[in-house]
C-alpha cells in the first residue's frame, strides 16, 4: 500500500473516533427544548423554567419549554422517546412516566427504560392535602369521617401519577371510598377544587402551597413523615389520623436512547450546575423541595428501585392497571 494511502486512512480513522469527543465539545450548539409531560403552572414545568434559565446562563443558547400534558405524562414521553438522540430534546420529568406507569397501565406507548438515557435526578418533594375553603371540613379526621358517611360521594382529582396515588393510598389506609377524577395537569385541578368541583386533592407543593398562603384553598396535612418548613402549622397525614401514611414523588432528566455518552456526560454536567444557580435554588426554597442530583448511573439504579417500590404502593392500595 503506497506511503500517501496508509497517511488518508490513519487520517480517515483519527478523525472518525474524534468525531464524539468533538461533538461533546461543540454540545450545546442551538437551542435546547425541555419536554414537560404536564401543564404550564405544574411543579414540574416550574422546575423546567428555573432549570432552563441556568442553562442558558451556563451555555448561551436558548432553551425552550415545551409542555406536553395529557395520559398521565405518556404523551410527553412519548415524544422524547422519538426525538432524534442528540441532547436537544430533553425530558424533564418525574416518576409518574419513569416509575408509576408501568404499574399504572397495560399498555405504555413507550418503555420507560429502553427508550432513554437517565442523565440526573433534579430533586424530590412532598404533597399538601388540600380542600375547598368553603367546606365544612377543617381537618384530616374530619375529611375520614365525612367520607365514611358518605362511601363514593366524595372526589379527589389528579393530575399525575403522584397525585392519583396518594389520594388512592389515602384510601386504603384510612378505609374510605373516594372517587377519582383524572386530569392532564395538577393546575387543572386546582382549578376545580377552587370552584367547588371536586373535594379534595393531594397537590405538590409547588402548585398547591401558594394557593394555601393566599387562603384560597385550605390544608389538612402534608404527604411527608415530618412537617414542611414552609408550612409548619399543618401537620402531617400520619399524625392527623392516618398512622405511617407517607408519599414523596422526584424529578430527573431523560434523553433518548442511543445519545452519544460525551453528549449525556456535558448535559449531566450542565444540568447538575443548573441546580445550583439561583432561579432553581429559588424554586427549592420557595416549594420545599429538596434539591437532588446523580451521575446517569445513579438515576438508573434509583429507578429501577423506584419502579419496584411504586409497584408495591399501587399493588396495596388496591389500584387496578387500565
């Protein structure tokens, strides 16, 4: 083989096993859409914003929000799920499409874990028992006993996985019958319970809190083992009359299947750093939630506990796959 072909193929092969390393270093190169699979005002979509704000900070580049509610988060991760494996179609998301719905539903128009990369966890939270200021019922024993007066008369809506199975939990563990509402979006939700619609919903934080403080809406317990800091005086479920009742729901990115791992490696870190700059330290305080982050490796492991985990929750409160 001539001197001058043995140069083009080494050159050839060199810059073919450059090309992921150059493409990490060039990553972000456009804009970055955020998937949400809920409503615009959800925690989630929050989140996303505050998130997204320190990327751009970080990077220059532009990162558009996406939401994309309906089927309990299926059809936001559905989406992310086809996008093309280059990092500019992330889902940020939480365990309602990663770990619940697998539980949740027989048939999923995506696999929760072939279909995506895990990059981070994001954070974790808790949820506030929330009812109508109008109602006659001012604490958690008050809402058991007004329920078991009346088995199945009294709702409870959800917008998300988290939502529907803590109010199911609720049930199970309290001995009541409740009827359930679904909705695309937690928001929706309160925008029911804020018009006398519906009874009763298990709302994170997030959505829930400022509705509360601004006394449109009135608490009876937080979904957490201790009080939250930023609502100190409502007590917790477990206390208030449901012995061990206790629910939290997380936050984490995804991108597709087959994203080069340079690409996964420089958004892990940029998101990482995204959680520290001061539109999400603000979202963290101002929801009580605690900020969470993990290497790609991490959120796998963490959510093949939590699938196992969520299974178990909706298998004891008695919830049947639809």
């Amino acid at each position: 083989m001539p001197d001058n072909t043995i140069r083009r193929t080494i050159l050839a092969t060199a810059i073919a096993l450059s090309m992921p390393l150059a493409h990490a270093q060039e990553y972000p190169s456009r804009a970055i859409t955020f998937v949400v699979p809920f409503g615009p005002g959800s925690a989630t979509d929050q989140l996303a914003r505050a998130i997204g704000q320190g990327v751009t900070e970080q990077t220059g580049q532009v990162v558009v929000i996406e939401n994309k509610p309906g089927a309990s988060a299926m059809i936001g991760a559905s989406d992310v799920a086809r996008a093309t494996p280059d990092g500019y179609r992330v889902l940020i998301t939480t365990n309602t499409s990663q770990s619940a719905n697998p539980h949740l539903y027989t048939k999923l128009s995506y696999d929760p874990v072939k279909d995506f990369e895990p990059v981070t966890l994001l954070g974790s939270g808790g949820q506030i028992m929330v009812v109508n200021p109008s109602s006659s019922v001012k604490t958690v024993s008050d809402f058991i006993k007004l329920a078991k007066d009346s088995p199945g008369k009294l709702t409870f809506g959800s917008g998300s996985s988290s939502s529907r199975v803590a109010g199911e939990l609720f049930q199970q563990m309290a001995g009541v019958q409740l009827l359930h509402i679904p909705y695309k979006s937690n928001p929706l939700v309160i925008t029911d319970l804020l018009g006398g619609q519906i009874d009763m919903m298990m709302a994170d934080m997030a959505t829930g809190l400022p509705q509360v403080k601004a006394g449109k809406l009135r608490a009876l317990g937080v979904t957490t083992s201790k009080p939250s800091p930023l609502s100190p005086d409502v007590p917790t479920i477990a206390a208030a009359g449901v012995p061990g009742y206790e629910m939290g729901y997380w936050f984490a990115a995804y991108v597709p299947a087959g994203t080069p791992t340079p690409t996964v490696s420089k958004l892990h870190d940029v998101l990482v750093a995204a959680t520290t700059r001061n539109a999400a330290t603000q979202f963290y305080a101002q929801t009580g939630t605690q900020a969470v982050t993990s290497t790609p490796a991490e959120l796998a492991e963490f959510q093949k506990a939590e699938t196992e985990k969520w299974g178990a929750i909706i298998k004891k409160a008695g919830i049947q796959p639809s």
